[in-house]
C-alpha cells in the first residue's frame, strides 16, 4: 500500500512547471498598417475630412502578467492627404485582456496616452498635440510566436488642439506581430 502511495506522489509532479509559477513576462514587436478619418481639413476648424489618411506604424506589447500589460505605438499617416494634412502618433499606456478564447483569439482594451504630431495644409504649420487614445481589438495567435492583429480601433482626443478646441481623430488597423520572449 505505501508503495502504491509513493508512486501517485511521483506521478503527481510530472507538470512541467506549475500554472501559479509559469513565466508570465513576454515582449511582442509587430507592425500595422491603418486607415484614419483625421477629424480635420483645413481652415482651422474640426471637421470630417473627405480623405481618410493612410500609413504604416509599429507597435511593442509588453506582459508582466495577465492583467498587467503595456503598449507602446508610433503611426504615420502620411498617405491620401489632403492638402498636405498628415497626422503621427507616439503613444503608450496600459492594455488589458479581455478573455482568451479558444487559447488563440484575444479581445482587448487599451487607453493610450502620448502626442500626435500634425502637418497643417500647404505645410503652412506643423504642431505638437496632447493625445489620449481609447481603443481596442482582436489578436489572433497563428504559431507560438506569430500573432495577427486582425482588428484594432481607436478613439483619440487632442483636447488642447487650436484654441481650446478639441480634435477627435478616429481609425482602424490591421497588422502582424512576433513574440520575442
């Protein structure tokens, strides 16, 4: 009977590492590519541009555990302008998961905060402007370490745009992401 007992106890520890002392710390790189409706198109005054800007950006995730998570994104909407009306964002803040489903499809939420650089038509002006994103999406994890980001969507504000007048750019992404460790 002891016998018996001391063979359940070995086989009991065959777990590679428990779940509640696994490595949660993980650093993902990835790229995007996105649509934005910039929220301005000349003159001065907030308004619905009819060219939506266009551009390339990249973003860093960073996972101390579950709940704990960080983002940092930079985009650059340089493309389709209006009058030569660009917009760059360099953002970072927290992003939490919502719940993963099937182990690969995760929904999250993010609140970003950071700056927005913008070239004003004619390239008359450029200014810097204070810039808090809410957003959120869907990533989508293919391999251990290749994820597709297949939807991503943020709000952003520029409350102190021209005038104590807000600015409230809005847009979508799609991209790809490696998990470096």
């Amino acid at each position: 009977m002891v016998s018996l007992l001391s063979c359940c106890g070995m086989s009991a520890r065959a777990q590679v590492a428990p779940s509640a002392e696994g490595r949660q710390f993980s650093l993902t790189v990835g790229g995007i590519g996105s649509a934005f409706q910039p929220d301005y198109d000349g003159g001065g005054i907030p308004s619905t541009s009819p060219n939506r800007l266009y551009g390339l950006g990249g973003y860093v995730d960073v996972k101390f555990t579950r709940w704990i998570q960080g983002e940092a994104e930079g985009r650059w909407l340089k493309f389709n302008q209006l009058d030569n009306i660009t917009e760059s964002n360099y953002l970072i803040g927290p992003r939490i998961p919502i719940h993963t489903y099937f182990k690969r499809v995760t929904p999250y939420g993010k609140v970003l905060f950071g700056f927005t650089n913008m070239n004003f038509e004619f390239n008359e002006a450029t200014g810097r402007f204070t810039t808090i994103a809410y957003g959120g999406g869907v990533d989508i994890k293919v391999t251990k370490r290749i994820s597709v980001r297949a939807f991503d969507f943020e709000f952003q504000q520029l409350p102190t745009w021209y005038h104590n007048q807000g600015l409230y750019p809005y847009g979508a992404s799609v991209g790809a992401s490696y998990r470096v460790f």
